[in-house]
C-alpha cells in the first residue's frame, strides 16, 4: 500500500495556512474599499502586500526547513502584478533597500555653525496600488482558488489511499457549534 509521507502532510498544512494568507488579502481588499483615511489606507495597502506575498517567502516547517508556494502558480498574464507586489514586499515593505528607497541626504549650515542634515527618499506607489486594488483582489482570487484545488488534489488522493479514515466521524473538538 502506497502511503502518504509526512512531507506531504505538511505540505498540505501548508497550502490551507497559504490559502487563510489570501483570505485574509482579500479581507484587507475589501476593507481598503471602506476607508477614505490615506494613513489607514497605506497601512491596509502594506498588510495586503505582507499578507499575499507570505506564501512565496521562505516559511519554515518541521519536515521542510524552507517552504514556499511556487511562483507557477501565479497565471502568466498576472505576473507583473504579482512580480511588483512581491518587489514591493521584499524591498519595502519587510526591508528597508538602499536601492528601492534611493536616499539623498542634503546638508544646510546653520548661522554659527554646525548644520542640519536632512532626508529625502523614495516611497512606494501607494495611490498606484490603490487604483489597481480590484486587480489586485482578482489576483488573490486567482492563487487562492489554485492553493485550495491542490488542497482539495491532496483531500482526494487521501481519501483514496484511507476511505476507512476518511469515513470516520472528526473528534467533537473539530465539530461545529450546535452539531
């Protein structure tokens, strides 16, 4: 008999914790619609990037010591979307890069010495991502539907293999309030 490894049992706790990571994408979305505050806006705009771009960061588990989601799972026709949101994430928004932010610092002399010394930086588009925010929720809509169909791929291919187990009844912490 063929068994599943705990590779990829992992793996599978993988895919539902990468497909809650969309969800809650899609939730910073849909709450980014509500607010007209452009402060709360750029902090729900740097979650949502945070947030979607977790599954293709390293993540660490206790078969795999680096697991990420494949970036083939992104269609092709939104992978610059996906590449920019990624971009955004690894140089802005988690890190701090020299080149992203492109600092200069500007010298002015003060009357009877010293000087101040002041900074100016790039920042990220942010009104640009908030004009594209339904492409950018149509995109967690997409990776999340392909997460959960390879979840649902594993489900079945479990099933098979354990219809014994399968057929059993959850334990009654995993059940439903009221059932």
């Amino acid at each position: 008999m063929v068994a599943i490894t705990r590779e990829q049992v992992e793996d599978y706790r993988f895919l539902r914790l990468y497909s809650i990571d969309m969800e809650m994408a899609k939730q910073a979305c849909d709450l980014l619609e509500t607010q007209s505050d452009l402060a709360v806006q750029y902090a729900l705009l740097r979650d949502l990037v945070v947030t979607y771009a977790r599954p293709f960061s390293t993540n660490r588990g206790r078969t795999h010591k680096r697991h990420k989601l494949r970036e083939e799972i992104v269609p092709a026709e939104m992978n610059p979307l996906h590449s920019e949101l990624m971009t955004l994430r690894d140089q802005s928004f988690a890190h701090t890069d020299h080149d992203f932010r492109k600092p200069q610092i500007a010298r002015w002399p003060r009357k009877g010495g010293g000087a101040t010394y002041g900074m100016g930086f790039a920042n990220p588009p942010y009104q640009s991502l908030l004009a594209r925010l339904a492409e950018i929720r149509q995109l967690t809509v997409v990776v999340e539907a392909a997460i959960n169909a390879r979840a649902r791929a594993f489900e079945l291919e479990f099933n098979q293999l354990y219809p014994e187990e399968a057929a059993e009844q959850p334990p009654e912490e995993f059940k439903p309030p009221g059932v």
